[in-house]
C-alpha cells in the first residue's frame, strides 16, 4: 500500500512538472540591443533609414532620430521604446478609468476631448 502511494505521488508530481514546464516556457522578447544590432545591417553602430526599408519603423524614422542625424543610435532606439511603452501604459489607464465612469461622465469625457481636438 505505501508503494502504491509512493508511486502515485510520483505520477502526480511529474505530470504537474511537465505541465507547468510547458506553460513556463513562454519565448522571452528579445532584448532592445539585440533587435537594434539585427537592425543595424552594417554594424555601423547607427541604424539608416536605408536600413528600415521595408520594416514598419521606417515610418516612424524620423520620430526616432531625435537629433536628427538621419541615424538611429542605440539611445534613440532605447528612448524611443520606453516613449512606446509609456504611451501604451497610459492609454490603458486611460481606457481602465473611462470604463469605470459613469455613463455621465464617459460622455462629458467625450465632449471634452472634443473640444481640445478643434482647438
């Protein structure tokens, strides 16, 4: 009877452990300084416009270069992220108090916005 209890405690446990390993194994983003150098097709230390050619922060380039140098450095990249990041932090506490207003205030809220959009 032990053994039986010993082996089923071990069926639960890996079962349990190969499960959690699954959901444990999420891919990490990779990091800023990486997807900066696989940008960098030149390994000038400075991403180009020519460089973005096709890539959806080519638009954004000149948002990017903050000095306006026609190139990116690695601090642009890095700052121009965390702009990113902010911007969505904010639009989504933005969206989580605008949810919890009331129907009133969700519509002065509107009209608000409104007004400073014409201005």
């Amino acid at each position: 009877m032990k053994n039986l209890k010993s082996i089923i405690l071990t069926i639960v446990v890996t079962s349990v452990s190969i499960t959690t390993k699954g959901f444990a194994q999420d891919k990490p983003k990779p990091k800023l300084e990486k997807v900066f150098k696989r940008l960098d097709i030149d390994k000038s230390g400075e991403i180009s416009i020519e460089e973005l050619e096709g890539k959806k922060l080519q638009k954004k380039f000149k948002k990017i270069d903050i000095n306006n140098d026609s190139q990116i450095s690695l601090e642009e990249f890095k700052a121009f992220k965390k702009r990113q990041e902010e911007f969505k932090a904010k639009k989504t506490l933005k969206e989580e108090n605008y949810s919890n207003n009331t129907i009133e205030e969700q519509i002065d809220t509107e009209n608000t916005e409104y007004q400073e959009e014409q201005i």
